[in-house]
C-alpha cells in the first residue's frame, strides 16, 4: 500500500451516524448541529459529539456564523481517505488473486508452489 493507513481516521468513519453526518454535510454543504440532529437518529448533544470526533481527524471544520457553527466538509482530507480505502481495496484484491491461483492449484492437484 502506497498510503499509510490512519486508524484515527478509520475509527472516526467507523460509526454509521458520523458517516450519516458526513453524507448529510456533503449534500447540504454546511449544516449546524442542531439541523443534522433533525435528520438523524440521535439527539442534538449527541451529533455534537460526533462533530467533535470529526473535527479532530480533520474531516470537518467549522466555521462561526452568528450564534451557531457551521460545519463543512474537508474534501482534501476526505480525498486521503478515499484514497486510504483504494489502496487497502488494492492490496486484499491482490491477496484475494493469489489465494485464488492456490486454490484453483489444489484442486488441479498440483503443488501451488510452482504456479506463482
């Protein structure tokens, strides 16, 4: 894998409701706590969590607006961890191949040794 893995990262789109949050804020743009709690499950001090998890990985910032904050979306950082899974993807899709060539050895019933 070309990308070092980010297991901070990882853990914090782990959870359905922040990856909820996440897709609710790339649809809306910027949202607050209190309009991503309408949308969700959860209550308004919850989402307020989760937006703390995801600001400290870097996945969202907010800014000031009024009384309120306004969350968004990082796209550079959520590119790093698209990239992330690509490149985890890519490596068990070749680890998948190669379990798959020695499979299909042992039931020829040839010594999956000399088939690499």
């Amino acid at each position: 894998m070309s990308a070092t893995v980010d297991d901070d990262l990882w853990s914090a789109v782990g959870d359905p409701t922040r990856r909820r949050m996440l897709d609710l804020l790339l649809s809306e743009g910027t949202a607050t706590a209190t309009s991503l709690s309408e949308h969700l499950p959860v209550t308004r001090q919850a989402v307020a969590k989760h937006l703390v998890v995801l600001d400290r990985v870097g996945l969202v910032h907010a800014s000031t607006a009024g009384r309120e904050k306004q969350f968004h979306v990082d796209h550079a950082q959520l590119a790093r961890a698209v990239a992330q899974l690509a490149d985890v993807g890519a490596a068990w899709d070749s680890r998948l191949q190669r379990i798959k060539r020695i499979a299909e050895a042992i039931q020829r019933g040839t010594d999956p040794k000399t088939e690499q």
